[in-house]
C-alpha cells in the first residue's frame, strides 16, 4: 500500500491545448460522454514550470493523440500534488 507520505511533493504549471470533434465545450473535459457518440482529439501539454520531487519538469512537453477534427481550446493551468 502506499501512503500519501511515499508520494512526491509536485506542481506544474503551464498550457493546456486540445482539438476535438465535440461542440465546444468538450464534455469530455467535463468526464461527460461526447456529443457525437465519439471523440476523435488531440491534446498537448507544456509544462512552463514544475517538479515532481527533486526532478525538475521546467519547459517538458506531452501530447495524447486520438485523431483531430474542428473545435479547439486552449486551457492554462496550475496543478500542485500532495
């Protein structure tokens, strides 16, 4: 089992940026089912600043691919761990 004290301390800090076949705003941001019966996306992450313990996530980037088509959003966000 592990405890909250085993998990690293964390915060990141950055943009957010997806592209999906929903009508805006993507339900499934929203853990909701998608307008269209399927979400066909495209999501990026830039992290501007953060850590997750001692390594450092300053300028990391992440993606998630489905498949992309017409509504888009650009969400910043602040996100801090335990």
């Amino acid at each position: 089992m592990t405890r909250i004290a085993q998990i690293p301390t964390w915060h990141v800090a950055g943009d957010w940026f997806d592209n999906c076949s929903c009508a805006v705003a993507c339900p499934c941001t929203f853990a909701q089912a998608p307008h269209n019966g399927y979400c066909e996306s495209v999501l990026f992450w830039h992290i501007r600043r953060g850590h997750y313990g001692d390594i450092k996530l300053d300028d990391a980037f992440g993606y998630k691919w489905q498949w992309t088509t017409n509504s888009s959003k650009h969400i910043p966000f602040d996100w801090t761990g335990p």
